[in-house]
C-alpha cells in the first residue's frame, strides 16, 4: 500500500532524476510479447517481431545516452527453432532489415555490435549481416550492443563444461584447480561482466534458458508492457528503481 502511494507521488523518472554514479554497467533484457503484442491488435505475430525493431532501436540509443556500457538483447533462444517455419524465417531476416536501416547510426554513436549465440543453424543471410557489423564497429568503444542470437544458457553452460573436460584430457588443466574465472571465461559472455539489470517484459515471471549463470546476482525487474510499447520512459522507470535496490551479494 505504502508503496503503491510512494510511486503515484514519485516523479516520473528522467535522465536528470538518475543517479550518474549507480548507472547499472550491463543490462540484459528478455524482450518479450511481440506476438501477443500484434494478437491484441488485431495483427499477424510478424507485425509484432517487425514493431519490436523500433523498439530496439529506443532502448539502444536510451542505453547509450545513459552510459550504460552492454546491453545484452535476448532476440532468439536456442528453444526458439520449435515455432513454425514461417515464424522463424521472418524473425532471422530482422537482423540484415534493423543493420541496413540503423548501422550507420551505431556507427555514428561508437557503438560496437556484438553476437552471443550459436552461428550453427543460423540462415548465411543472417549471419552476414551480423558479421559485417560486427566488424565494422569492433573498433568502437562506446556501447556494446550484444544480440543473443540462437542462445541458449544450457547449452552454453554443457558446451563449456564439455571443452573444460577436452583441456582436462588434454593436459592442459588440473580439474581439481579450477575456479569459476576458468569457467566464466569460456562461456559466450566471456569477458563481459555479469548483468546487473535483467528486464522481461510482457507479464511473464520466467529467465527461460537466458544467462543463468551470469544472472545468480543481477536485479530483476519485469513488466506487464509488451516489447513493441516499451519506451525509453520504461527503460528509464527499469534503471531508476534498480537504483534503489541495495545489492547484498550474500552480505549484509
Ligand atoms: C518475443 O516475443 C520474441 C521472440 C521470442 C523471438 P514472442 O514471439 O515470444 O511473443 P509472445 O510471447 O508470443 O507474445
Ligand atoms: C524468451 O521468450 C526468448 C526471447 C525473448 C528471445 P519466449 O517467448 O521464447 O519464452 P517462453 O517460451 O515464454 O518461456
Ligand atoms: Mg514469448
């Protein structure tokens, strides 16, 4: 109740309004509800996938703004490829449609593109426009904007345990040394540090195979807002109240 009285009084939050020294480094978002989005309004699901380009792009040029330093988006699961063809299909030509519209720009703002995911399955058409832009901005050091692309956290974490076995049989390490580094430094997200903001939108309570290991500290925060309508002011709204969260980390 307290609360509920607390945030219809609190000012609605602007880039002024944020903290500049608590600005979360990684923020990774589950962006969900693109087909429930286009259902609601009478649309195709595709019309809903083609509208969360947009927003895509807001959060992006949000993020950068703010100073956040990686934005990690979770565009398709490795769970994903059991939607119908046509589906999939559409979804894996957004990539080579949201680069041709907005690479220069990313270019323009020093953002560096980055892809964490499995290339095997992708479409080439797909893979090629991932590529050209991720290497026409690694030498950017503004925002790394990092696709989760046919990712899937399972299968990062098997696949890391299964080459941390191969090294092992090789020789090359001590299984009764390793540490968490020597683990979290072969998993996709190697050397990115750990979200500390998760965002889901679209009303569902779930991680859904997305960074389980890199998400055991990060705050969490979900909305009822499909992707195609989430705004800078809900990004914004997301960033201010982790702001007042107090992160423990087991401590006190
Ligand atoms: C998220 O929206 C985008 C992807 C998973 C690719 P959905 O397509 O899952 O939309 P809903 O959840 O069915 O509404
Ligand atoms: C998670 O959304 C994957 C992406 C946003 C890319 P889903 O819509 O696939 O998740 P579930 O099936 O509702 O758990
Ligand atoms: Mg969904």
């Amino acid at each position: 109740m307290l609360d509920r009285i607390r945030s219809r009084f609190r000012r609605k939050p602007s880039v002024k309004t944020l903290s500049p020294d608590n600005i979360p480094q990684h923020v990774a978002i589950i962006m969900d509800g693109n087909g429930r989005w286009a259902k609601s309004r009478g649309l195709p699901r595709v019309a809903g996938h083609h509208s969360g380009m947009k927003a895509v792009k807001r959060v992006t040029m949000a993020a950068d703004r703010l100073g956040i330093k990686y934005l990690t988006l979770y565009a398709f699961s490795t769970e994903n490829w059991k939607r119908p063809k046509s589906e999939v299909d559409f979804l894996m030509k957004l990539p080579q449609e949201f680069l041709a519209i907005e690479l220069e720009e990313l270019i323009a703002n020093n953002v560096q593109v980055r892809m964490m995911g499995y290339k095997e399955g992708l479409p080439s058409h797909t893979l090629q426009a991932l590529e050209t832009a991720i290497e026409r901005t690694a030498g950017n050091t503004g925002l790394v904007l990092n696709f989760a692309l046919n990712y899937g956290s399972r299968k990062e974490m098997m696949d890391t345990v299964r080459q941390l076995c191969q090294e092992a049989a090789e020789g090359h390490l001590q299984p009764g040394g390793l540490t968490e580094a020597d683990f979290e430094a072969r998993l996709l997200s190697g050397g990115m540090p750990d979200p500390d903001l998760l965002i889901r939108t679209s009303g569902e309570l779930r991680i859904s195979n997305f960074m389980m290991w890199q998400l055991a500290y990060s705050e969490l925060w979900f909305t009822e807002v499909y992707w195609p309508e989430f705004s800078e002011e809900h990004f914004l709204e997301a960033v201010s109240e982790y702001q007042r969260r107090a992160r423990r980390y087991g401590g006190l």
